[in-house]
C-alpha cells in the first residue's frame, strides 16, 4: 500500500447519518442519491465520501457512527429535509492511501493503513477518517478497477 501525506482544503457536503455497521452504510448512499434525484441538487462533478467517527475496535458494530455524503457548491440551495444536513467536513493535513478493488476488502485496506499510520510515528488529529469514493459504484467499471482514497486525520 502507497502511502503519502495530503492536505485538504473544507467541503461543503449534505449529508446523511449513519448508525450502525460501516459495511451497512450503502443504502444511506443510495438514500442520499435518491434525494439528489428529487431535489435537482447538482451532484454530476462532486466527491461522494464515507465520513467514519468511530472506531470500530472501541465501538459496538450497532453504535458506530458515520455519514454518507456528497459534496456541493457553496452557492447551491438544499432544501430542509428531516434526516438531511449540509455541513462542512473539515480538511486539514491527512495521512492517505489508495485502495483499488471492491468494496468488499476495504477493511482489510484500512487495517493496512492502520498498520502503516502506527509504525509512521504521526500523530491522530481528532476527526473523522474519510473514504472518498474516487470510482466506484455507478462508474461502469468492474469492481476491481474501483477506486477508494482513505484519510486518517493527522496533527
């Protein structure tokens, strides 16, 4: 696993929470789809990413946290539906990492960064980790040629 260090500036993102198993957060993705949908909220060129508070080895599986979201202009007007935010995920300096493959092996990918963020010697920023889904469902492209970036929030 390539690993490297990445700054990012804030998005801008509506969301929609998540609790529960994070390998369960797919049907929050196509939740949050269908409001694009519904709403014409324009979507086509944004960053749809997993945003993951807790950690799982600490966390009951039925407790865990996290969001799924899609990024937006700041000049695009949500409507306020219940169960819907706008918020803004926050950048700053990550620890990163490119995984190819289905989303089936992605724990084992974060395990892997995981192992490399311990033996790095950095230290964690309090945040959320993020899976930004670079290709991935709904690209046309077999699963294992989808592509998922991870960040490990980094002081």
């Amino acid at each position: 696993m390539h690993v490297k260090l990445k700054e990012t500036g804030s998005m801008r993102a509506i969301c929609i929470e998540h609790i529960g198993p994070y390998c369960e957060i797919g049907s929050v993705f196509e939740k949050l789809g269908q409001f694009a949908v519904e709403y014409s909220v324009p979507v086509k060129n944004s960053k749809w990413m997993g945003v993951y508070w807790d950690d799982p080895a600490e966390v009951a599986p039925e407790k865990l946290r996290s969001e799924a979201c899609v990024t937006i202009d700041e000049s695009t007007s949500v409507p306020d539906v219940d169960g819907v935010t706008v918020k803004t995920i926050d950048g700053g300096s990550f620890m990163m990492a490119t995984h190819t493959g289905s989303y089936s092996s992605i724990g084992a990918a974060w395990q892997e960064l995981w192992t490399e963020f311990e033996k790095s010697g950095r230290k964690y920023r309090h945040g959320p980790c993020l899976e930004l889904y670079v290709k991935g469902a709904g690209s046309g492209l077999p699963e294992e040629e989808w592509v998922t970036d991870f960040y490990i929030p980094i002081v």
